[in-house]
C-alpha cells in the first residue's frame, strides 16, 4: 500500500504538477518584480491565442497530418516489424541498420534531400508531402516496437493458428492486433507527439503552405510574454492526450480480447 502511495505521489508530482503550474501561469503570467501581489487571473493569453489568424486552422492541419502518419507507422511497422522478426534472410542486421539510420542523419540534410525529390512528384508544399516526410523520424521507433512486440509472441502461437485453418487476415484480427495493444500504445502516443512538434521538417516540405501548430507555436518562443507561451504549451499537451484517449476507445470497441474484458467488466 504504501509504494502504491508512494508511486501516485511521485507520478502527480512529476506529470500533474506542471501542467496545473502552465494553467496558472496561462492566467496569471509573470508577476512583476518587487510586487507582493499576484494581481488578477487574466484571459488575455488566451484571448491573443484564439485571435491567432491560423491557430485553429493549424490544430485542424497538425491533428489530420498526425493521424496519417500514425496509419502509415501502424500499417508499415507491423509489416516490418513481423518480417523482422520472423524470417531469416542475408542482409538482415545491416537492413536494420539502416532502417535506424534516419535517427543519426542530421533532419535539415534528411529534409533538404527529400524536398528535391518531393518537387519532382509534385508532393512538396503539400500536406501529404508533410505527413510522409513525418515518417523519417517515427517510423524506426514503429519498426522496433512491433519487432518487439512480435517476438514477445512468438511464432508458435501464429503457427498454431494456421494448422487450425486460421486466415491471415483472422490471425491479425483475433491474435496479432489484441497481443500487439501494448506496442501500438506506446507507437500511437510517440508517433503523434513527434508529428505534432516536428517544425523544421514542415517547413521545408510545406514551404509555408501546410501550416501547423508546430509553426505557429515557435515563432512565439522569442516573446518574453510566458502567459501566451504556456497556453501554447498546455494545447500542446493536450491535443496527443486526446487524441489517445479516442483512438484508445475506438480500439477497446474494435479489438475483439478487449471487447471481452470489457463484457468481463460488466
């Protein structure tokens, strides 16, 4: 019981605690120096960011670009991610090599290459152009994620399902996807906070055409007005929370072993 306690304290101090200090600060801001007061909660910050020309349209662009890329991570990590795992082939280790190599490349010289061939196919200052230059940053996370996943189940299980006369697309329904919830977890949660905060790689694809939050958000760094910043911030914070959430109901409806703990439950 107590490391129970221990363990929700530790965790409301170093998650709950900030964000209720960015709302503070989002209505109060900085008091001035020698001033014992804190002065009067203020929704200016908020005022200022809502009056922002592209705001709500970039949070409309960034939310869209992220669910994508979160299909395209899910679709192309658990093909890969169950190749990886399962078959034996020469080049093996140096293909995964390579595929963790976007993680050591400089972003500018990964966007500015990729931008010459975006131009050729007329992807560039597009938002699919953005959403696929996305998966250079998320898609080696993805890949070993669901190689993990993948060998955590092992191939027994699978081949037992294929002598019952089991289907592929059965056998990703009803065993893959239900012992595969925690990877995709953990890949929908890291793949839509890195597609929101990715501001270089936009830029340069986007040219300016395909505005996010991200592109909104920085130019903003260089007020010292820390009441509009932290309103920033907290919608930062809470659009992958979100986003989470729903997507986490919508697999909890969809999944069939979490449709059966859910009846359990009942």
């Amino acid at each position: 019981m107590m490391k129970k306690t221990s363990f929700y304290s530790i965790s409301f101090i170093l998650f709950a605690f900030p964000l209720f200090f960015l709302v503070y600060k989002s209505f109060y801001g900085v008091a001035a120096w020698g001033s014992p007061a804190l002065g009067e909660p203020s929704v200016r910050a908020w005022e200022l960011l809502m009056n922002e020309g592209k705001f709500l349209n970039s949070v409309g662009v960034s939310v869209w670009i992220a669910v994508v890329v979160l299909g395209l991570n899910l679709l192309i990590g658990i093909t890969a991610g169950k190749v990886f795992s399962f078959s034996s082939f020469r080049g093996k280790a140096l293909m995964e090599a390579l595929m963790m190599l976007p993680l050591f490349i400089p972003v500018l010289v990964v966007a500015i290459g990729l931008h010459i061939t975006f131009i050729r196919y007329g992807l560039s200052d597009h938002w699919l152009g953005v959403a696929l230059v996305h998966l250079v940053p998320t898609i080696p996370y993805s890949i070993k994620m669901f190689k993990t996943g993948y060998e955590r189940i092992g191939s027994k299980l699978l081949e037992q399902s294929t002598i019952l006369g089991g289907s592929a697309i059965k056998r990703l329904y009803h065993i893959e996807l239900p012992l595969l919830l925690p990877s995709i977890r953990s890949v929908l949660f890291l793949t839509i906070v890195i597609s929101l905060s990715q501001y270089v790689l936009t830029a340069i694809i986007g040219g300016g055409n395909v505005v996010t939050l991200a592109m909104v958000y920085y130019p903003f760094t260089d007020t010292a007005d820390e009441a509009v910043m932290a309103a920033f911030s907290i919608v930062f914070a809470l659009i992958p929370l979100i986003l989470y959430i729903i997507i986490e109901g919508c697999l909890t409806f969809i999944l069939p072993y979490q449709q059966l703990r859910r009846r359990k439950r009942k």
